[in-house]
DNA sequence: CAGTACGTTCGGCGGCCACCGAACAGTTCC
DNA sequence: GGAACTGTTCGGTGGCCGCCGAACGTACTG
C-alpha cells in the first residue's frame, strides 16, 4: 500500500516544470538525446539541463546509459510515454502564433509517430478505416477484431502473443483529440509504414509524411482516401 | 495547433502541490465537496484552500456550484478523474506506516468506487473474472465481447448504445496495477452492486465492503469464490 | 437585529527551486 | 601531452508560491 498524495505531487512536479516537460515531449520521439541537445533544445544552461535530467531520471522517468563523454536519456517504457501523450491530450488548447512553428505544427499534425506508433491525422485515419471495415471494434471497447488479426498476418506482421499484454490499446491524440491505435500491434504497423517507405521522417521532430506509394498502399489495404490525409486541419 | 510544452507544465503544476492532490483524491468518490471540509481534510487554513480549488477551477479540473454560503465543488468529467487514476497508479509504491493508517488502506485495497466504477481487489476480480468467462476480450485489446453484451442484459442493466463512448475501457489500478473494467458498462454495474446491496460504502472514505448476499451474487453470476475478495493483500 | 458560520481577499513571511557562471572531472582528438 | 568537448558540482541569486491570520462580505439562524 502506498500513501498516493505525496507520491502522485511528486510525480506531477517532474513534470511541472516547462525544462523539463519540453525534454519528455522531446524524448517522446523514442530516440536517447545526449544531455547536450536537450539543453540546446529548451534553451538552457547545461549545468541546468544536467540537474533537470537527474531529477527526471531519479523519479523513473528517464533511463540514461553514459557512453564515453555522453550521457543518453530516453523515455524509461511505454507506460511513461503514454503517461505523458495521455496528460497532453488533456491540455486545453491555446492558438499558435508565427508561421515558421505554424508550419512545424501543422506537420506534426498530418502526422507524426507517438513514441512508438503512428499518430495525428494519419494514426487517426488508419483507426477509422479499421474500424469501419470491422479489422477493429470500438463499439464495446477497443480491441482487434478476428478479422483483424487475419488482416495484420496477411501484411506479414508477426504479432507477439503475449497474454498479458493487449495486442492494441487506445492512445488520446493531443492534436485531433481522438483515440488511435497504440499497442504491440501498433508498433509493428508502424515499423512496416517506415521500413516499406510508405511514409518517412520529416525534419528533426516526429513529424511523418506519406509518400506516393504509401498513399496507393493505404487505399489498398484499408481504403483510406489520398485526400484525407492531405487536407488540411479543420481549423 | 497548441504549444504542448508550457501547456503541459502547467496542467502538472496543479497537481504537483501535495494539498492540490490530496483533494483532487479526495474527489474521485464523485461527491461534490465544499471548500471548508476540503481544507480540514488536508489540514490547511480554509483561506489557502480556497486559493488551491480556484487554481484548480481555472485549470478546468473542477466544477464549481455556489449555493448559499457554499462552495461545492467536484472533478469537472470522467475524463479527469481517469486522468488522476491513471497517474496515480504510476507512482512508485512507498510502504505505509501506522496501524490506523494500515487499516484505511487496506481496506481501501480490498474494494473501493474509482470515480464511477469498482476498483480494488474487487474490481480486479470481477474484471478477471468476466474475462476467463468469456465476456470480455482481452488478448487483442479491451472489450465486451457479444456474449459480455448479454450478460449485462441479462442483469437487467440498460447499457448506453452510444456509438461515440465505447462501453467499457481499462482503467489502471493504484493498488493492483493491473487494469480493472471502467467505462459507461462498469458504471451502470457498479451501480447496480451498491443498489441490491452486493456491497456496501463503509467509512467515509470511497471503500466499499462486500455484503454475504454480494458474495453469493458474485458467485452465482461470475464464479467468484468468496476467498478471493477477503484475503489480505499478497504483501 | 445580533450571532454564527462559510468563504474570499490581502499583506506578509518563509522556503523552495530554476537558473546561471565558474571551476572541475572525464573523454576524444590531434 | 595539450586542446577541445561533454557533462557535473557548487555557490549565489531572484522569483515564485504555499501558508497563515486578520479583516471583510455574505448567508443562514434565533
């Protein structure tokens, strides 16, 4: 038995502070960061960026592995990584101003990957066309149809058959505010869309773009039209 | 299109303060609280609670209803109550001390509402329970499964055939760390348990207590034998 | 109309903490 | 071995914030 209140201020206060949630949105992109980048990143010092990074790694969120002069950090599990997509799907959104991060947002918002599987327009689109074509059923929850199943061997993903873990899990997207598709079975889709090339990293960031051959790929297997993906945000 | 960072931070200041999160705990029994009972309950003057809960009105995690001289105020949705949930059970386990204290815990580990649903060592096993029956769908995801539909019919339970909120979805427990039912579904039943008096609420804490009718009722209807809802915890 | 109870505002106090620069330690490269 | 680079430790500083008590406004009570 845990005594929660103290326990669940101290973890909120790892990321209470703007530093130190600008380094776990940052780290969200799965990669270890060197201590270095991640104080360029936010900014500050690397004297600061140092202590930020030991509080971080004290509370279990971050793991560091010290190679030579370096000291990479990266997001301790998936738990945490959904912890933090999950707290910033809950934030209320405030408008972005200037163009060059109008840009970089409106990427990241097309689409991007969450950790460790596809997100924004493009992970939300993938959901729905599972859905609607019954790969995956949302009406009593959230899980894999059979059909489903049958649908990731036929693309040659070979799922882990783990009992204890969920095969797909929903994950609250913090720019459509929508559930997608997160999980093993997410994870595997996701390395296929980057390794065939159906879609490839943009820029430093998360953000992802659909190539030509993903976008006839896509409509093949689950009949998501070009233009979907394309639009753009409805605000 | 928001700028998460700063965003983020601040929603995790709110509960990075350890009176903030006492309330917001407090709070998951779903009871509308006045300002005054909060502020004994965490043992601070009534004016710095009442600085706390308009921190946590503006940052739209509470509702807040004048009446008279009073303040009520609750979690503003479900949807922060899960976020609290699931927070909470991400914290590190620290021992607790004290017998008085060790009681209220335990009793709070045995069976407990989160929010709106069961939680506890009852909610966990009613949600294992629906799952070797056959009812719910865990291998590829988290779900009623057609006979799980039934089932609730079955208990006379009304489920809401709201094609926008799946019935059921996982909610992570505190106690347990595993994942127990929530959702509209287990809302409904977790009704149902406390209104034929299968369970019910002791102290005034969000405990709930297993009532002989509801041992036998739980037997009849899930197989679960009364054992496992009164052993102590493994620890 | 007092008397009591609930909540809020305000000033002030104390402590915590994010930040920096400087000094230092360890690694890599020449 | 010396130069360049990465990261850490340590004072010091400024600001933020949780806390309280006192005073006030407001609502219920007799």
């Amino acid at each position: 038995m845990t005594a929660v209140g103290p326990e669940l201020a101290a973890l909120a206060g790892l990321l209470a502070d703007e530093t130190r949630a600008a380094m776990c949105l940052a780290l969200l992109d799965k990669r270890a960061w060197t201590a270095g980048e991640l104080a360029t990143l936010c900014g500050v010092a690397r004297s600061t960026a140092s202590e930020h990074i030991s509080k971080l790694v004290q509370g279990g969120l971050l793991d560091e592995r010290r190679q030579g002069r370096h000291r990479y950090v990266r997001l301790a599990d998936d738990d945490v990584a959904s912890l933090i997509e999950t707290m910033s799907a809950h934030v209320r959104p405030a408008p972005v101003s200037g163009l060059r991060q109008h840009r970089a947002s409106a990427a990241l918002a097309r689409g991007r990957t969450c950790y460790d599987h596809l997100a924004g327009r493009l992970g939300v689109a993938i959901t729905d066309a599972m859905t609607t074509r019954g790969l995956l059923r949302r009406d009593t929850g959230f899980a894999l149809t059979d059909t489903g199943v049958d649908w990731f061997s036929e693309l040659e993903i070979s799922l882990p058959s783990s009992e204890k873990r969920p095969l797909v899990k929903p994950c609250l997207d913090w720019t459509e505010r929508r559930d997608h598709l997160a999980g093993p079975a997410a994870a595997q889709l996701c390395l296929l869309v980057l390794e065939r090339g159906w879609a490839v990293r943009i820029g430093s960031q998360r953000a992802v773009r659909v190539t030509p051959l993903g976008l006839a790929e896509l409509r093949d297997h689950l009949g998501i039209e070009p233009a979907e993906l394309n639009e753009d945000a409805p605000t």
